[in-house]
C-alpha cells in the first residue's frame, strides 16, 4: 500500500474514542509535550533530563538535531564544547545519551547477572586501566594505547577495536569512570566519584518510567513495554521493579483508546489543553531520535506514514534516504529532508508523503528554516576567523 493510501484510509476510518479525546487532540499533544519554547542549553537540558546521543554526523550528530530546536542560537557541536560546563553526564538509559546528574543516580550502582564481554576476555586489565586513569588524570583512549599497547578484540558491532578502549568503556558503564569531555568526538575519561540514588530501588524504576512518559506520552501502551524493555540496557539490575511499577502505571495512567491503539500518559495531563492554545506554526526538520518521532508506531498512527531510519540499509534499498530528518510543518510530519553542508552552501533533498503544501506560509518557513538550519551547521570558529578576516588567507 502507498503512503498517499495509507494516509486516506486513516482519515476515513472512524476514531474509537472516549469523549473529549480525539486523534488531532493526541497527535498535538504529542508533539508539543517536548517542543517547549527555546530556552538556554543548560534548562533545556534539565527540562528533557535525557537527550540519545548518536555518533553519525549527515548533517550532524543527533543530540545537537534534538537540541536545535529547543535551545535559542544553538550550533552544530555546542554541547560537546560546554560539556564540562553543564551538570550533566554521559551515560546509559534505553540508548545512550546524556543526562543529568539526578538521572544518573537513579541507574547507578549498575549490577549485572554476569561480567561484560571484555570483563570475561580481559580480566586483568581492569584494575590496572583504572589505576592508569587514577594516577594520571583525564585519559584519551591514545594515552592508554601508548602505554599499554594495542590488542584487538571484537566489539558489539562485528568488528574490532583496541583492548583498553573496550575497558574504559565497561569501567564508564559500571560506574566507576565518567566521560570528563570530548575531543573531535572522542571520550577522554576520568575516575568517578560513587554513584548511588537516596531512593529505594522500587522508586528509582519509577522515576524512570515516568521519564518515558514525560518524553514520549501519549505513548502506545505496547510501546511503552518496549521501552521498559530497553531499559535493561541501563538499569539491567532494577528488572523485576520496572516490571511491577509497569504493572501499576499501565493501571493508574490515564488512557484512550483510538482505532484499536490505547495510549496512556501521566496523571495530571489535560490533552485537551491544546486547543486553547495557539497552534504549532513553522518547520522543523527533526533528528530520527527526537523524542516527537522516537516510537515508529506511534508515528506511523498519528501521522499516517511508515518513517524508517535507513542509515544501516543498503544504498540500493533506501526509500527517503541515508540520514533523513521528518519534516514537522505544524503538528503534521509531511515529508522529510537529506541535508549536508559543502562550503557555507547547505545542500538539501527535499520529499513529500503526498506533495508540498502550496501555501505561502509554508514557503516562507520553509525557506526560513533551511537558513537557521545552514546557520546551525556553520562552525562558530570559521565565524571567528571571518571576524578577523583570516578565512581568505586560509582558503587560499
């Protein structure tokens, strides 16, 4: 079936819902429910408490596309260069990604049923890493291959990488290192102090769930199992609490049901606030793991079409493209975008569900948001050098 179909049998079919709740009504609360007015990087940060991270930068890395849309003059690479400054680290939830400090206590101390791979495959380099970084201080991964020399072991991926690099990050998931900044994208760690929550461990899986809800409701309530799931990636110890408080939140969540999908957020959420306010207006070209389209079945049911990330499929098999970003044009996701930068010259590809909206106040946001998304992906540096008039002399 064709997307423009898809999208016509939806808007035939009859909406299951109790009173009050319509789809418009989710699929706006949806997308407002992260889509806060721009503010600084540091409340933005406090505001979502998780941001996934990811190292693909078509055109730029993932968390740096979440962020540009909620922090004001916000560029390609800012949080990497504030890090240090933030309260925020680096660390496992369902994916990796940065958080805050108040987050990180809720997934720490991390225990597992058996030792990391390279826990099992490389025992005794543990201690001595650790002792490495102790005594020297902030440790790039070249640092400790100087010193202990490259060994090659396999890595989640299918492929290789070097022995000490894997320990820095089994000693970082276990808690025992944090990421103390980045360079060009690389982790340099340092030792960590104790991490450990004031909460029960009944209560820290309740925190956590409620910050799935708060990023993604209304969430599909399969959905929300899946991500419960996920989360034995960065609370594999809190497992049978997060499956008793999932039992309780699937009980006391608020909840309606519509063309057969049930969909549940916090208790306390009018969803029907929204048409009181002021409708969504502009463009946006999200990250695929912004918390708006996270949920692929939440998305393909509120917006009526199937987006998948196709960075991991072959060339010859990809429909929209190998990093492409939905295109929110109010509280609808139209169609999508494929973006790189040569020069100072933003260069995009441009698709349609069905076709663009022939209006002129999607022409002039569409135009405006391909500027602020060609400003976004200018370095700040090459500014610097233009301000000193040293960008001619370095390109010649």
């Amino acid at each position: 079936m064709s997307i423009s179909q898809n999208l016509q049998n939806l808007s035939r079919s009859t909406l299951e819902t109790t009173p009050n709740h319509t789809r418009a009504q989710i699929r706006c609360a949806a997308v407002s429910q992260t889509l806060f007015a721009s503010t600084d990087l540091a409340t933005a940060l406090a505001t979502l408490r998780y941001v996934q991270a990811d190292p693909i930068r078509a055109p730029a890395r993932a968390q740096d596309l979440i962020l540009r849309h909620r922090v004001v003059g916000y560029r390609a690479g800012d949080l990497e260069r504030l890090y240090p400054t933030l309260e925020i680290e680096e660390d496992a939830v369902q994916n990796y990604g940065f958080v805050t400090r108040e987050l990180q206590s809720w997934l720490h101390p991390r225990s597992l049923s058996r030792p990391l791979q390279i826990e099992r495959e490389m025992p005794h380099l543990l201690e001595v890493v650790l002792d490495f970084v102790t005594q020297n201080g902030p440790s790039h991964p070249k640092a400790l291959e100087r010193h202990f020399g490259r060994t090659s072991v396999g890595n989640y991926w299918g492929g290789s990488s070097n022995a000490s690099t894997r320990v820095l990050e089994a000693l970082h998931y276990r808690g025992a290192l944090r990421v103390h900044h980045r360079e060009k994208g690389i982790k340099v760690y340092e030792v960590s102090q104790p991490l450990e929550s004031e909460l029960s461990p009944f209560e820290c899986a309740q925190k956590l769930l409620e910050l799935i809800l708060q990023l993604h409701a209304p969430l599909p309530e399969k959905s929300l199992g899946q991500l419960v799931s996920l989360l034995g990636y960065g609370a594999p110890h809190l497992k049978n609490e997060l499956k008793i408080a999932l039992t309780q939140f699937k009980k006391s969540c608020p909840k309606v049901t519509l063309e057969g999908m049930t969909y549940l957020w916090l208790e306390g959420r009018d969803l029907t606030e929204n048409r009181e306010q002021e409708p969504l207006e502009g463009v946006r070209f999200l990250a695929p793991f912004d918390p708006i389209v996270w949920d692929r079945r939440r998305f393909e049911h509120l917006f009526g079409w199937e987006y998948k990330f196709e960075a991991y499929v072959p060339a010859a098999k990809r429909k929209l493209g190998y990093y492409a970003l939905p295109l929110l044009w109010g509280d609808q996701v139209i169609g999508w975008g494929n973006f790189k930068l040569e020069g100072k010259t933003l260069i995009s590809q441009i698709g349609y569900v069905e076709k663009a909206p022939s209006s002129r106040a999607f022409k002039d946001a569409l135009e405006a948001e391909l500027a602020a998304l060609e400003l976004f992906l200018r370095p700040r540096a090459l500014e610097k050098l233009e301000e000193l008039g040293q960008l001619e002399e370095l390109e010649e």
